[in-house]
C-alpha cells in the first residue's frame, strides 16, 4: 500500500486529497476543494494531478466543503467509481455542493456579464447537474461496520465527533500481508454539543493526522460560552447587531444549541435570531433525521421547552429578499450567515452593512485560513474592500476559540495516546508552524516518527 499527497498538504488546510494505491487499485481519500486567497481558489480549475478515470473508488471523511467541494469535478472529469461516505454525509453531501454549484454559476455569470469583447467564455467550476451525477454514485456506510468497496480493500468508519456524519476512515488491504491506513479525517473536540466524542483511532500501520491547531489549545467551553454572553450583554448595551460567520454545517447549529439553552440567562428574547443562509432550513432537516448520532446530553434538549431549531425569536432567511430585508436592521439582530471564513456567501453583505458601525459586532467562532477575509479581520485589519467599496472597520472583533469544531493540541495528543497502537504519523490539514509544533509533541510524547506531508510526496504504508 502505498499513499500519495494531492491537498492540505505542505502547511494547507484545504483541499484534502490523498490518493492511496491498495491491492491493485486507486482509492482516493477526500476530494476538496481549495480555499483562501483569490490565488488559491484559482488552483481549482486546475487539472487534478492524477487521472481521474483511473480512481477506482473515493472515500470522504465528512461533508465539509474543503474535503467535498471538488467531488463533481472529479466525475466530471472522468471518475466513475462508488463513492462511499457515512451515511448523514450522504445526506448532507448534496446540500452543500448544489450551494457551491450556485455560487459557481453565479461568478461566471458576473464574470461573463463583465468580459471584454474577444475574451473567453468564464465556465463555471461545476454545474448544479454535475452535482447530480455524483449524488448518484454516493454509498452510504454506517459506522463500525467493515464493508469490502473493491475486492481486497475494506473500510470502515469510526465516528470524528467533528460534524454530523464526521468519520475517521479506517483502510485495510486483505490478503496474506494485511495493511491498515487510518486517516483522521477532522478530529472534533470531546464534550462538543449535539456530536458524541470522537472515538480512539483503531490499530493501523500508517495514521494520517489533521494538525489544524497543532501548535494550541482552545480556551474551555464553559469559559466561551459565558464570554459569548458577555458579548451579546455588550451588543444589546451598543444598540447594534452582531454579526457571525459561520459553516452552514455544524458551527450553526451548535451556536442555535447554546441559544436555547441558554435563552434566559442571555435575555435573547431581546433579540431577533436570524439564520441568513439557503441551506439553513435543508441542513437542519438533515440533523433532525439522524437524532441517533447525537449524544445523550443534546437528546435531552431536543424534547426541552425551547428547542435550538425551533427558537420563538428564530428567522429562517430562506430568499435572497429574506436576506437583504436584514440588512434594513441597524439594531438588535443576530445574523447566523455562510461562509465561515467570510470568503464568499451571504455574510459578505451583512459585514458590509455593518463592519462600519460602532455599535456593531462580529464574532469569529471558527478557524479563518490564510487568505480570507475572516482572517484578515481577526488579524486587525483597519479597512477592507467588499462589493467595491472601502469600508473602516469600526465594530467590535472577537475570536472566540472554544467553540472550534477541530481538537485543540491536547486534544489531538491526546486522541493519538487513545489509540490501539502507537503507528508512525503523517500530518496533514495543518499550517506552518502549527504542524511542526504537532510533530515535535507526538515525538517528545511518544517516540514516534512523524512527517509532515508535501504536495506529490509519497509513502508506504
């Protein structure tokens, strides 16, 4: 068996892609699509770098578009093999691709509306049709159970606590001298709402490790979630709104979670809750259909007074009208909009409403990659550009860490201790240095050999 490196790799975060050659066939590992700067997201149009009508089967660890975004590509291209993922990734896989198909569809359509006479056509990365044809050849997998996707070459999935569906991938090659590869896929924090914790990585011989935070730890929960009361007290005293970005999938309904569980306590009834986003209310159907992959505490408040979906003060922004009526608002609304990293989305134009405004506030409750706009702000950037314009930032920025979907470094350390072997490491999905810092760890921790993984670099496992 033997791995090779096509994304979130050499100090990326995005764009997981790992092409592994077992029993005599290609399974490739993510699909994702790149993200950051306008330079990055370029490299999306790029040629894969390998064939994609000779991968035999691909494997996805969760629906998150870095690890997703580049799926209908690859049929496009020429993939016309099973694609086997958890079975709410399945689910939730088609929501967030017809999105990006939109968005996609939308910017060739500016572009070509803005192209000068001679210049070529702008097609868009995907069509919403392209999302369909790989919609059709999902295969969905429970967790735990092992499943032969090609002859010789088992998988089996292990639950990543990251998302709903979130999996750490196990890959065994069969036969006389049997091979396991576990991929980490993203390791979610334990004690995480709604999600169950993620689970021991199990016996392999080669283990490919996300190191997104490789080199920190987040603040405790608790702690976050009494200074995001302390915020919204602040807000309401500024008199203006609080704007936060955040993924569709995941970071939106645990922040609706700690709304109803703490509606009293932060006088959100004060407020209107808006959920500025087109997959909002499809995502959120998802969740409701997969209860059972919730943990004991969230199952709890499912069937208490104020559920997080259904909210007295919640607003589902559905419409493109729906969105822009929010932004009429200069006071007391708290807009929940896509992307997470304010690259791209519907929280583009609420920051710019109100990036301006003393009395407004935005709150980062995720990772922000290099590149973005989201990470140009938690940096303190004093203006920035949207829609052609120059706008100060006069609101209010905070980073609130504790509410990261990703393991922090004791958590990571700490998931690798938990395993049922001590195998070599390969991380991945990490930036410099937070990946070194990682590596040095597990090393000094465990004596264990650790390499940081490069764009084409190979490996046997």
């Amino acid at each position: 068996m033997q791995i090779q490196f096509h994304g979130a790799a050499g100090g990326e975060v995005t764009g997981s892609c790992h092409l592994v050659e077992i029993a005599g066939r290609r399974v490739l590992l993510d699909c994702g699509m790149i993200q950051g700067s306008r330079e990055a997201e370029a490299r999306n149009l790029a040629p894969f770098d390998f064939d994609a009508a000779a991968i035999d089967a691909l494997v996805l660890s969760h629906a998150h578009i870095d690890h997703i975004g580049r799926v209908p590509l690859l049929v496009k291209r020429g993939f016309r093999g099973s694609i086997w993922a958890q079975q709410a990734t399945c689910d939730l896989l088609p929501v967030m691709l017809l999105d990006a198909a939109s968005l996609a569809e939308q910017s060739a359509e500016r572009a070509n509306r803005d192209r000068a006479d001679g210049e070529p056509e702008v097609e868009p990365l995907y069509t919403r049709e392209d999302v369909e044809a790989a919609r059709k050849r999902l295969r969905p997998l429970p967790y735990h159970e092992l499943h032969e996707i090609l002859p010789g070459v088992g998988v089996r999935l292990h639950d990543a606590g990251h998302i709903l569906g979130s999996s750490i991938v196990e890959l065994r090659e069969e036969g006389a001298a049997p091979r396991t590869l576990v991929f980490s896929g993203d390791i979610g924090m334990t004690a995480t709402p709604i999600l169950r914790d993620p689970e021991p990585p199990p016996r392999a011989d080669l283990l490919l490790m996300e190191s997104t935070y490789g080199d920190r730890n987040h603040k405790e929960r608790l702690a976050t979630v009494a200074e995001l009361g302390r915020i919204f007290a602040e807000a309401h005293d500024d008199g203006g709104n609080v704007v936060i970005p955040a993924f569709a999938v995941g970071r939106s309904q645990e922040l609706l979670y700690w709304f109803a569980a703490h509606y009293e306590d932060w006088n959100l009834a004060h407020w209107r809750v808006f959920l500025d986003s087109p997959m909002a209310a499809k995502v959120m159907a998802v969740y409701d259909r997969h209860e059972e992959l919730f943990d004991a505490e969230a199952a709890k408040v499912w069937r208490g007074r104020i559920r997080p979906f259904a909210l007295p003060n919640l607003h589902v922004a559905e419409s493109v009208d729906d969105s822009k009526a929010i932004n009429r608002l200069r006071g007391g609304a708290i807009i929940i909009a896509g992307s997470g990293m304010a690259n791209g989305g519907r929280v583009r134009h609420h920051l710019a409403n109100n990036l301006a405004q003393r009395g407004a506030h935005v709150i980062f409750v995720g990772y922000q990659a290099r590149g973005t706009l989201g990470r140009l702000l938690v940096d303190g950037v004093k203006r920035v550009r949207l829609f052609g314009e120059e706008i100060e930032v006069r609101a209010r920025i905070h980073t609130v860490g504790g509410l990261s979907a990703h393991a922090d470094q004791h958590g990571l350390l700490a998931w690798y201790a938990a395993g049922a072997s001590r195998p070599p490491v390969v991380l991945v999905h990490g930036e410099d240095p937070a990946r070194g810092v990682l590596a040095s760890e597990l090393t000094r921790r465990y004596g264990v050999d650790v390499a940081l993984s490069q764009p084409g670099m190979r490996r046997d496992v």
